[in-house]
C-alpha cells in the first residue's frame, strides 16, 4: 500500500505575525515541502476557528489561496480540509473545480464537509441548520457535484438544492476525488459510505479511528459500497524533535495544543523522535490509512518537516 503526505497550511499565523511575514513563512515551508511532501490543505474559514486565537487576526480564506498555490508550487495537489458546503452552490463549486483541475490536471482534492462553525456562519449572513439538515444538504451536494462532472444537461430537485438544467464544460479528466470530513457515525459516515472517494477525520487516537472504520465498514456494507474503495486518511499535529524532550517541549508550547478547548490536542497528538514517530504512524498504517496530513507544531520553523523528510517519510513509503 502507498503511503502519502500532506502539509496542513496554517490558514492564521497563532503568533502574532501578520500580512506580507506571514506568506512569507508559509511561502518558505511549502518550499520545503514540495520536495518530499504529495499534496498540502487549507481550511474553509473566513475568521480564526480557534477560541484561543484572536478574531481580528489575519485569515486566509481557502480558495482564493489555493488557487494562488496550485499555480506556484506545481509538484504538489492541493485540497481543503474541508470546505463548508454551506459556503458555495454545489453546481457553482462542480464548475469552480472542473476549472481549476483543467488548469492544473490531476492536482485538485475536493475535501467538503457539512460545516460546523455556527458564529462564523451567522456572522456572513449564512443559515446554520441544525446538523442533521446540513448532513442532508451535503448529501445533496455530493450528488449534483458529480451529476455536474459526468452528465451533459443537468437537473436535480432536492430538499435543499436544485438544480435546472444546468451544463458544466469542459468536464474535468479524469474526475477530482472527492473527500467527505466528518466523524458523524449515524449520519456523516452513511454519507461517506455512500458518495465519498477518501473519508478523513481529524484528531483521532488509533482507537478512535478503528471505531470509527469499523463504524464506517458496516455503513458499506448496509449501502452496498466497498469498504476498500474509500481511502482513508488522518489528519492530526506532529511534534517531531531529535530528543523526546524537545518535541514535547514543542508541543506544549504551541497554542494548538496547549490552549485549544475543542478537544483535547495533546491526547491525538503524536509527539516524538523520529523513531517514535515513525511507532505512531505504522499503527494507523496498520489500521488501513493510506495518506497523512500534519500540522508541524514548529511551524514556521521548518526544522519539523525536514526532520520528518530525511527520517520518517521514506521508511514508511
């Protein structure tokens, strides 16, 4: 099985850094990671998620920016992790995709999600459903985005969206793999089950994601989908060091890990040497993932993904 990473872009800075300084750290570590890394991922949001992170700091809104990127750094794919469904129309984003994957072929990963973020929803005059409707929206969207890839004339008529005719030319080759987010295990994982090519999850323990595939495995069997045509990726933050010492002293001061109140960072973080790391991610190997995703704590050093690069990548490959 293949193995392959991705870098987590860092969509506000977390220290303080702004404009103009803060491209230019993130400029620098995709520098560095486009030489060993296969893709890199930018969130969906128009403020901060964290609580702990100032409103008013600098945000990068997501497509916008990986539509710079994908024409900057031409060796990696790129994807979001994940956009908001609620944020664009399904046959706009299918158009907006087949776009960009005729500009930059075979390098765009539709990540979406139903979303989560209720201020931020609210805040741009955007309706926040209960989940359940969003589940049902995104389900809906799924299926026009890729009725928009596949069909010459196309109609569709939901509880949520619908669609009247509309074409979508030239059609992307071949088909950008779409990635659904979301651990929901009633509602988020049957729609994965269903319409999803890669399923991702953030922040997970080993346990809890082979809770969460077993969950998954029995939605495909319920649907009728096999269970091995999804690929399963993990996202998560690194803390990686020559010392043990040293990478728990990286993680315990970065904010992500140390004031982040969402869920508990320190628990799913992998922190270690080499070495150690390398423990970690043969677990998940095992379970069945097959492409990684990082947020590197020592950003915006690149000590942690060189280290990665030179001691990690290649044993796992």
């Amino acid at each position: 099985m293949k193995i392959d990473f991705g870098w987590r872009i860092p969509e506000f800075p977390g220290n303080g850094t702004r404009g103009a300084e803060f491209v230019a750290q993130i400029l620098h570590s995709l520098g560095r990671v486009e030489e060993s890394f296969d893709s890199a991922w930018l969130s969906d949001h128009m403020v901060p998620w964290a609580d702990w992170q100032n409103p008013d700091a600098d945000n990068l809104e997501g497509w916008t920016t990986i539509n710079y990127l994908i024409g900057v750094f031409k060796r990696l794919s790129f994807g979001h992790i994940v956009l908001c469904n609620s944020y664009r129309n399904p046959a706009l984003l299918a158009k907006m995709t087949a776009t960009l994957s005729l500009l930059a072929p075979s390098r765009f990963i539709l990540g979406i999600g139903a979303g989560w973020k209720r201020d931020e929803c609210l805040s741009y005059g955007y309706e926040f459903p209960e989940a359940s409707a969003r589940i049902e929206a995104l389900e809906e969207a799924v299926q026009i985005i890729r009725k928009m890839w596949t069909e010459d004339v196309v109609y569709f008529r939901g509880k949520h969206f619908s669609i009247n005719g509309a074409h979508c030319n030239p059609k992307p080759k071949p088909l950008p793999p779409i990635m659904i987010g979301g651990g929901g295990e009633k509602l988020t994982l049957k729609v994965v089950a269903s319409y999803a090519d890669w399923w991702n999850c953030p922040n997970l323990t080993t346990e809890e994601y082979g809770r969460k595939l077993e969950v998954l495995k029995n939605h495909c069997e319920k649907v009728g989908r096999r269970y091995e045509a999804i690929k399963k990726t993990w996202l998560g933050c690194i803390a990686i060091a020559e010392t043990q010492d040293e990478a728990l002293r990286v993680a315990i001061n970065n904010p992500f890990v140390a004031k982040e109140t969402r869920f508990d960072a320190m628990r799913a973080t992998i922190i270690g040497t080499p070495e150690k790391v390398s423990q970690k991610l043969a677990e998940f190997v095992d379970l069945g993932v097959e492409y990684f995703i990082f947020r590197f704590l020592d950003f915006p050093s690149t000590t942690g993904i060189d280290l990665f690069t030179e001691k990690v990548a290649q044993e796992l490959r």
